[in-house]
C-alpha cells in the first residue's frame, strides 16, 4: 500500500467517525464513497459503492468506503472491499 493509499484510508476514516452521528438518523445501513476526508456519495450496496469508486477515480481508483452503522469498522486497506454479508 503507497503512503497516499494510506493517508487516505486515515483521513476518511477519521472524518467518517466525525459525522457519523449525524449520518445515522438519515443514511443508516447505507455505504459512504469517501475521498479527501469528504463524503462523495450513499449506496445502498457496498458492490454499487465500490463500483462507483472505480469509475469517479478512475485514475489512481484511490477511495474507500464505509458503512453507517454504529460502531464504524477501521479496514485499513480493504476499506473498500465486499464484506461477507
């Protein structure tokens, strides 16, 4: 993993955890495509998220994604992979 890759899971993951209380009332069991510590846009399914992700980011495809739920979940580099669900 690059330290940009990196850094970015940090950041988006410190922001997610910030608004988080005030996503839950609206957006609970919805998957959040982030990029520099900001909110892209709620998918129903972390596969629409990701797929999303892929083509907004085409370029470096660095994003990750996180669920409204209320214990956030810190993956790290798979920050953005399908969970066994």
């Amino acid at each position: 993993m690059s330290n940009q890759e990196s850094n970015q899971i940090d950041i988006n993951y410190a922001a997610f955890e910030k608004k988080l209380p005030g996503l839950l009332p609206v957006h609970r069991g919805k998957f959040a495509l982030m990029r520099d510590g900001e909110i892209v846009e709620f998918f129903d399914t972390v596969r629409d998220a990701y797929i999303a992700g892929q083509k907004i980011f085409e370029k470096d495809k660095i994003f990750s994604i996180q669920e409204v739920v209320e214990i956030p979940v810190n993956l790290g580099f798979f920050s953005y992979a399908i969970p066994q669900r």
